[in-house]
C-alpha cells in the first residue's frame, strides 16, 4: 500500500489526469459519507466533496509521500466542512416569524449588538488595507493563516503581525470611546 500510496502521490505531483480521476473516484464515495453524517444548512455534501477535491489539486505539490492519502483527504475534507460549519454559526437567520416572536428586551439586545458590530465594521475599514484584508479574511471568515499565506504569498509571521496591529488598533479604539 505505502509504495502504490507514494507513486499515486507523486504522479498527483506531477499534475497527472488520470491519476486525479483515479483518486476521484476511488475516494469520492467515502467523502460523500463522511459528509453526510454532518448538518448543513446551505450546502450538500457534493459541494465539499468538490471544494476538498479542488484543494487537493491546487495543492497537490504539498501532499506527502510518506502519510496515507487516504488520511491526507480525509483530513482535507473535513477541515473543509468545520471551517463551513464555523461560518455558518455567525450566519443571522432573516426569518420573520422569527422577529415576531421576540420580546422587546431581546431586540433591544440585538440592537446593541447590532450598534457594537456596525461600529466595530467602521474600525476595521479604518485599518491600512492589506491589514483591514488579512484581519477580515481571518477574523470574519475564519481562514487560517496558513491558507491566508497561501492567498496572499505572505509569510506566517507577516500575517500573525498584520493580526496583532489591527486588534490593538481596534481595542485602543473601543477602549476610547
């Protein structure tokens, strides 16, 4: 297995075609279960099948030889689906009956929180843009920095300092007002 493991990756290396559709559909039936036994609100597990499938390919050069491909998909897919589910956890339902049913102290809640969230928008779109970039990617859209390096073809630490600044920026900020 681990020789048939190491060819397969090193021709996925190479950018072979066949030897993708080869993996396709040799793992693509074992994706849809691991994903099915999760709840999604918006997508299916199609969609994360897909997506795990195209970042496997655009980062092809990165799997390794020696670890199971089998592992390193899986791994792949699932990272894909909890940085879904962790989005999808800040998604504000805009049902109506669900505002109906409110009392006035919870919409007074949200209201604050509404006020908090729109003034902490104003902060960041006052940091320096590649900062008020990489803070959102990561902060809002839960990317990791590793995928925002990969994004932006800056180093780990770049990134880690461009979060830093703009926390401080927006603590100082909070703090004053």
């Amino acid at each position: 297995m681990m020789k048939s493991n190491k060819k397969i990756v090193q021709q996925l290396k190479l950018g072979n075609s066949k030897a993708f559709k080869k993996v396709y559909l040799a793992y693509y039936d074992k994706l849809f279960h691991i994903c099915k036994k999760f709840q999604f609100k918006f997508l299916t597990p199609e969609d994360f099948i897909q997506e795990a499938f195209v970042k496997i390919y655009n980062n092809r050069h990165q799997l390794k030889e020696e670890v199971s491909l089998e592992a390193q998909i899986i791994v792949i897919c699932k990272n894909i689906i909890y940085n879904h589910l962790q989005r999808e956890k800040k998604i504000i339902p805009l049902d109506p009956d669900y505002l109906r049913n409110q009392t006035s102290s919870e919409i007074s809640d949200q209201d604050e929180t509404a006020e908090r969230k729109e003034n902490i928008s104003k902060l960041i779109d006052l940091l320096p843009v590649q900062q008020k970039k990489i803070f959102k990617l990561h902060k809002l859209e839960n990317y990791s920095y590793k995928e925002i390096s990969s994004m932006t073809q800056l180093s780990h630490k770049t990134i880690a300092n461009h979060i830093y600044l703009a926390n401080n920026f927006i603590r100082k900020k909070i703090k004053k007002a």
